[in-house]
C-alpha cells in the first residue's frame, strides 16, 4: 500500500501548533473553543456544520475530526450525509452561478 500525504496520525499533533507561535496559536485555539460552545446555535448542530464545510473545504483531518465528534454527539449517518450534501449543493451552485459571468462574457466577446 502506498503511502498517502494525509497521516491520520498528524490530527493528534495539531495541539502542537502553538509550539512555534505560542500567543497566536493559543488565541486560535481560544476562538476555536468558544466558536463551539453552545450558542444561538447547540454543539450538535455546529458539529454538522463542521462536518459539511470539513467536505467543502476538503480537509481529510476535519472530515475525521467532525465524524468523531458528530458520533460522540449521537449525530446518525443519515443527518452526516445530509449534512455533506447540503455542502456540495451549496459547493455546486457556486460553481455553476460563475456561469452566469461565462455567458455575460461570451455575449460581450461574440457581439
């Protein structure tokens, strides 16, 4: 089996940030903190919410980062995969509204 870029093993190690920036690492990790305590909005729903952006963003330590949490959180597959493709239809649509520009400048062009 090849070796990937992407070690499972390095999202154990992300604590490890501060060591080369104390002061701004732990700001973000205070941030980070408070973004996720519950809110307007409960840990169990920002914890989907991670989950799908984890996707949009396409960050294999966050995808495994939110399915744990979401799972320790009594969140289902169901509502993870809903979650996801709540994502990729937001993902989708920006890309094809960019469209719009393609035809606006094809239109221009052609004239």
């Amino acid at each position: 089996m090849s070796k990937s870029y992407y070690d499972p093993a390095d999202l154990k190690k992300f604590g490890k940030i501060t060591e080369w920036s104390e002061e701004i690492g732990n700001k973000f990790f205070e941030y980070y903190g408070k973004v996720f305590e519950e809110g307007a909005l409960s840990a169990r729903e920002k914890s989907l919410i991670a989950l799908a952006v984890s996707h949009v963003v396409k960050c294999p330590y966050c995808i495994d980062a939110y399915t744990k949490d979401g799972l320790q959180k009594g969140i289902t597959k169901e509502e993870m995969m809903e979650a996801v493709h709540a994502g990729a239809a937001i993902e989708s649509g920006a890309t094809l509204v960019h469209g719009v520009q393609m035809m606006n400048k094809y239109d221009k062009l052609s004239m």
